[in-house]
C-alpha cells in the first residue's frame, strides 16, 4: 500500500547509509548520550558500554565507524592479506594487526606504486646506477661495483607513504584513503648514498638531489614518479642506496634490484628500481614535485577549498604517529577478562618517540606505556603495557604517541590539504568483553 510505513534501518546501517541523522538520534541536540539511544548503541555493538558516561558527544564508536564495510582484500602469492587501496596501480595497506614484527616481514610490507612495475632483470648485480649533475666526476657503478668500493651497512628503518593516514581528513582529501597502515620497518642493507657521493665530489653549488627509477607512468609517457630532496638529507647517514631486505634480495615489488631508502621522509623518496640520481642548484621539477605533491600548507587553509600549492612547503619528516598491533579491530576476548596486555610500535619521522600513552574509557584518563628504544636511528620503537577492563562490553582503546619535541598526535586530523598529507590523529581499536 502506498501509506505502508517504512521499516526503519538498523544502527549499523543508519551509520553506513545517513551518519549525520544517525548522530542526531543517538547524541540528540544537548550532545548527550540518550537512554534509549544508550540501549539501543549497546544492542547495535552487541554489549553493553562500560564508560559510556565519558563517550565525547557526537563521537561514533569505532566499531560502528570503521566496521560498516569489508575492506577488499589482497590476494597475491607471496603477500599478506593486505587491504587493497587502488588495483591500477597496485596499491595496498598492512593492518595494523599484521605490523607486529620487530622487522616487517617481506610478505607483510605495504605496497605502494606510482605506475608500472618493471620486469625483473637477468643480472641484477649488473644493474648500474648513475650520479651526475653538481659534481666533479659524474660516475656510474653497478651493484656489484657498489658493494667492493664501499662500507655496506645494514639497518633498521622505518619507511611510510606520505599520504598515510590520509583517511582521517574531513572532507576527505584526494588519493588512496590510506588508514595508519602504510609503514613498515624493514632491515635493509646497502651503501651510504653519502659515500657515493662523496667519490663523484659533490660541488659546492649542490642543494638538492632529482632521483629517477625504471618504472614508467600508467600511460607509458615518462616515469611515474621522480622527486628529489635537499642535498643535507641525502648526506644523512641513514641515507641508502639498497639492494637487499631483511637479508635477502628486495622483491620486484618493493624495487629490485635497487632502491633508494630515505628513512623519516615520505615514501615517494625512496625511489624503487633505482637507476640515476641528478645533483641539482635548485628544487628538483620531475614528476611528483610542486603545486600540491607531496606539498603541506604553511598556513591553514579552509577544509575542501582548492589550492595551487603556491604557498605550501614540500613534506620531510613524517608525523608522529602510532599503531596498536597484538589485537585487530573488532577482537572479541571471553567472559570475565579482566586484564589484557597490549602492544605496538610507534615512530616519529627524524626524530625519536617520547611517551606513549593509552586510553579505555574514550580519553577520561590515560596509561603510560613502556617504550624501548630504537636499536638504530630512524627506526621504530616497540610499546608495551597492561591495561584493565572493569568488567565486560565493547571497550575502545585509544593510543597516541608524544615525538621527542613534545608533539603529540592530535585527536582529530589537522592542517587538512587538497592531497591529504600529515594526518596522524589518535587512532582507536574496538574490542568485545563477552
């Protein structure tokens, strides 16, 4: 009949279908938590709310937030079920679960490309990468060459997506809505670039480096990407130029059979299938430099407004930020758990993690954790600890990380720019008692 009424929809698909009128009916305008609205949060999580008297007014519990849809998962021999970001080209994120490791295992490293993937190469100790621009002697070395001529060293270091965390930015910025997934923190092994530098004579004049791989742009016109940086970070010591992960060759996924690693900086630095870097006097113009790439803007400017970039800095060192790793969003726990021992890893770009800290009870109070340090520079650092749970329900647990300058990651995603760069809010992991 035509004046049939409407079933009405469900918490979890009001949530998905219309958040905004889900908000209004749970919150209601005094932005407290209703009674009825309280039952029926607790009916859509499947438990009651233990602290829900310090729920923030209008937050939307995470299980409901981020669990409206099943990410599409990658299958991929050799791969992890990463979480698929884009098919083409491929791109793909490591749960934060999977991120457990001291050392990211190959199988478990985040994918992220900027075109096409180049076949692997018949010799790849012959494959030959060129310094030239301001110095005195442009050379050319292969790998081979590489390893007899200078100190190899083999590190431990973080390496993330510039647009990590891309996903938390309201409105949504443009680009793979990463979560906090893009990272790992492999072992690499390789030359200082500084040393290879230092033998071509880098000129007085040299400011800044244009790096060049052998991958091409999905229309097979240029290289998919080829951005540069200045020349101090590419005298850094943790500065390599590598040709084997976790003590084994790098896979032709992740750059073989060399790439560059500039650990702290955005990803895009770290050219895969590494063939020539240019020594420049001035910012470096190939694909992936100005306008709003890899760009962040000096001022603040209006959320979903557009921008040439005109006014915006190039992104260096990462954000502080964190992930909690020894239990995935959504983990059920039995009856009666009381404790529960937590873990993760946390980094700070160039610099080093101060504290860490937890939340159960949606930010009332906070636990610090233990955190060890770094076992090099430029790595990242595992955090431990033991938090309580009063009794059973849906409990989230909220982490953040406090850099060695005394930044911490903010509660919601700040300085919000057209390509989503720098967004490291405080992320937060559902977890059921019973």
């Amino acid at each position: 009949m035509a004046n049939q009424k409407q079933p009405e929809r469900s918490f979890q698909e009001l949530y998905r279908d219309d958040p905004e009128r889900a908000d209004a009916l749970v919150w209601g305008r005094r932005g407290a938590l209703q009674g009825a609205a309280l039952a029926a949060m607790g009916t859509a999580l499947g438990a009651a709310i233990p602290f829900a008297r310090h729920m923030p007014g209008g937050l939307v519990p995470a299980a409901l937030a981020q669990g409206a849809t099943q990410p599409q998962l990658l299958q991929m021999e050799g791969k992890a079920p990463l979480i698929m970001q884009g098919e083409r080209p491929l791109n793909a994120e490591t749960p934060e679960h999977l991120l457990d490791d001291p050392i990211t295992p190959a199988d478990k490293f985040f994918i992220r490309n900027n075109g096409n993937v180049p076949d692997p190469v018949a010799d790849p100790r012959a494959w030959k990468i060129r310094i030239d621009g301001e110095v005195n002697t442009p050379i050319e070395l292969s790998i081979a060459e590489l390893e007899q001529r200078f100190e190899v060293v083999t590190r431990r270091l973080q390496m993330e997506c510039g647009g990590n965390g891309r996903s938390g930015f309201s409105p949504q910025a443009a680009g793979n809505q990463w979560g906090n997934g893009a990272i790992s923190n492999a072992e690499w092994t390789g030359v200082r670039l500084r040393d290879v530098l230092r033998a071509a004579g880098v000129k007085d004049s040299a400011k800044f480096t244009g790096q060049h791989g052998a991958d091409t742009h999905l229309s097979a016109q240029g290289p998919a990407i080829s951005r540069g940086m200045r020349i101090e970070k590419a005298m850094d010591e943790d500065t390599l130029i590598c040709f084997r992960m976790n003590g084994a060759a790098i896979p032709q996924m992740h750059g073989a059979p060399a790439r560059l690693i500039v650990p702290g900086w955005p990803g895009s630095l770290s050219q895969k299938w590494f063939t020539r870097l240019e020594v420049l006097n001035a910012p470096h113009t190939g694909r992936g430099m100005g306008g709003t790439s890899y760009r962040i803007p000096v001022r603040p400017i209006v959320p979903g407004s557009r921008n040439n970039g005109a006014d915006f800095v190039d992104m260096e060192s990462m954000p502080v930020r964190s992930v909690l790793s020894s239990h995935a969003h959504g983990t059920r726990l039995p009856t009666g758990t009381r404790s529960l021992d937590i873990r993760g890893h946390a980094w700070a770009g160039d610099l080093s993690v101060r504290d860490v800290h937890v939340s159960t009870d949606f930010g009332q109070s906070w636990q610090a954790m233990q955190l060890d340090a770094p076992p090099n520079r430029h790595s990242w650092q595992r955090w431990q600890g033991r938090i309580a749970l009063p009794s059973d329900g849906y409990y989230e647990i909220w982490y953040r990380a406090t850099d060695s300058n005394g930044r911490m990651q903010p509660h919601v995603a700040a300085n919000w720019n057209p390509q989503g760069y720098g967004a490291n809010p405080i992320s937060r992991v559902a977890i059921l008692i019973g």
